[in-house]
C-alpha cells in the first residue's frame, strides 16, 4: 500500500489545486481553492472557457460579480467531481472588514444555492483576523460554514474556535519558510516549526473538546505531510499526492486525541486586545498573516485584469 493509501487510513485527503484533472487522479474527500490557484488554473487553455463564459454571462454586473460567479462555476465542477466539500475564499481587501466579509460570505452561498448546490458542501474561506473571525462567528450561526485560512498561530487558532468556525487551515510551509529565512537551517520531520504549530493546534482543540476541524495546509514536502498523520484533515497539492502516492514507506499515526489529553497545553481566554497584543507578539505570525493577505489581494488584482481584459 503506497503512502497516499495509509495516510488515508487516519487522515481526510483534500486536494489543494483548482485543476480538475489533478483532483480526479488522487480521489480526495474534499477540495480547497484560492485566489492564486483560481489565477493559476485560469491561465491554462483548458481552463480559459470558464473565465471568457463568466465574463461574457456577466458582463452588465461589474467585474467582482463576474470574479463570485467564475468561482463558483470552479467549486460546481469541483463538487461534480469529489464526495465532499469545497473551499470557496472571499476577496482579501475584505481581511478587515466584518460586515464586507459577513456580506459576501453570504452572496457565494446564495450563488452556490441558486445553482442548486447545498451550503452543507460549501465552506467560505475568511483570513483569520479579529474582523475575519468575528464575520465567520456571524455566518456559523446562519449556517454557512466557514474555512478559516491564513492562520499561522495559536491564539489565531483559539480564537478561530471560540467562534464556532467550522474548520481551520494553520500555514505549515509558511511557517517553515519563515524559521528557515531566520536561521538559514533547513528543518526535517518532527523538528520542523510549522509541523509543530499544528501538533499544538491539535492537542489543544481535542484536549479542551473543541469540534473545530484541524486542516494542515500549505505543505513543501512530504516529510510535513507525514509528521501530521491523524491531523482531521490536510490539504495537498497535486505534486506532493504524486510523490505520496509512489512512496513506500510505513506512514505511523503522529496525532491522536488520546495523545492530546495527555498534553501540557493550557486553556487560552482572549478577547480582542488579549489576541491582537498575543498575535504582536508572534513575529513569523505577524508578518505571515500580512504577507499572505497582501499576496492573495494582487493575484485579485490580476483576476480582475484578466476580466478587465476580456
């Protein structure tokens, strides 16, 4: 049995891409997107009819409708293809805008409805700032569940959960590259920073009876993958579902719950001065938090222009 196969055994796979053909080769449960991969799939031939149909359906209402209905024709293909969710992400100029966030949360559901897609199968993916997390704590309790992204720490984490979110996606290869800039060492398995802000994670939601759902993202190799098996889910990238599917090796369970109620870990209170003083006090957080919010705004950007173009 290959690697992908046994870590299916503790873990849900999710495919990080927007390519249809990768998600269909590697059956994963669930599928996430972002405006980067939007922006990266759109640009292939096979792909442009999607964004010309949405631009040319759409034209009378403005570019950001076109830019809504373009993702949601993807999360539509997408659902016709796995058995379980998908991630659908809200424009990040919105990362500090509550009632911008609660608003458009609501017309991608009202879109994916219309179009006769459950909300149940959908999940909005909202930056996990303070404003981010107070708009998702609104839309939980509306019923449309949400994916909180960009989060990089533990207080974000917390947070995400006392808020009722559905589920998160701490940053593994981000947090990785940050440790790596600062001290010019790579690091491997266990020892790796951003495989460790998710065993943290972890064990503190099933410790304290969290239902928040754990999702490992943004991965650079194979060896952060494997160190999180058991985590509730991960999202993988087509490449490294190849490289799982032709390894191997015995993959170990690493997170349990009986693990976590063994931890040291201690309850966190926050409010909002409690978590924007905490998330200061995170440099790698901090500055991973902006960065990828800056990031996520220009590929938008580009989007935009390639409607603009149209």
């Amino acid at each position: 049995m290959n690697q992908l196969d046994q870590l299916k055994q503790y873990t849900t796979i999710v495919a990080d891409t927007g390519d249809f053909q990768s998600i269909e080769a590697y059956a994963p449960q669930d599928a996430t997107t972002n405006p980067s991969l939007i922006l990266k799939a759109v640009q292939k031939a096979e792909y442009r009819p999607l964004l010309e149909q949405a631009a040319r359906d759409h034209r009378s209402h403005g570019v950001a409708h076109i830019i809504d209905q373009l993702l949601v024709s993807f999360g539509r293909r997408i659902l016709d293809i796995i058995p379980g969710r998908v991630s659908t992400e809200t424009d990040a100029r919105l990362s500090f805008d509550t009632a911008g966030t609660i608003a458009k949360g609501r017309e991608l559901i009202a879109l994916y409805e219309a179009a006769g897609v459950s909300r149940e199968r959908v999940l909005i993916k909202i930056a996990s700032t303070w404003e981010g997390i107070r708009a998702a704590e609104v839309l939980e309790r509306e019923g449309i569940r949400c994916n909180m992204t960009l989060l990089f720490s533990l207080p974000q984490a917390v947070a995400c959960a006392d808020a009722g979110a559905q589920l998160i996606s701490p940053f593994v290869g981000r947090i990785y590259d940050w440790y790596k800039k600062q001290s010019g060492q790579e690091y491997m398995g266990a020892d790796d920073p951003g495989v460790q802000s998710v065993q943290r994670i972890y064990n503190y939601y099933r410790k304290f009876g969290h239902d928040t759902e754990v999702m490992g993202a943004s991965f650079r190799n194979t060896s952060q993958i494997l160190e999180l098996a058991g985590c509730d889910l991960l999202t993988i990238s087509p490449e490294l579902l190849q490289k799982l599917a032709q390894g191997e090796g015995a993959v170990k369970r690493k997170l349990s719950p009986e693990s976590a109620a063994q931890s040291d870990l201690q309850r966190m209170e926050l409010d909002e001065k409690a978590f924007r003083f905490l998330l200061n006090e995170d440099a790698m957080a901090t500055e991973k938090l902006a960065e990828g919010i800056r990031q996520f705004c220009a590929d938008a950007v580009k989007l935009e222009g390639l409607i603009a173009a149209l």
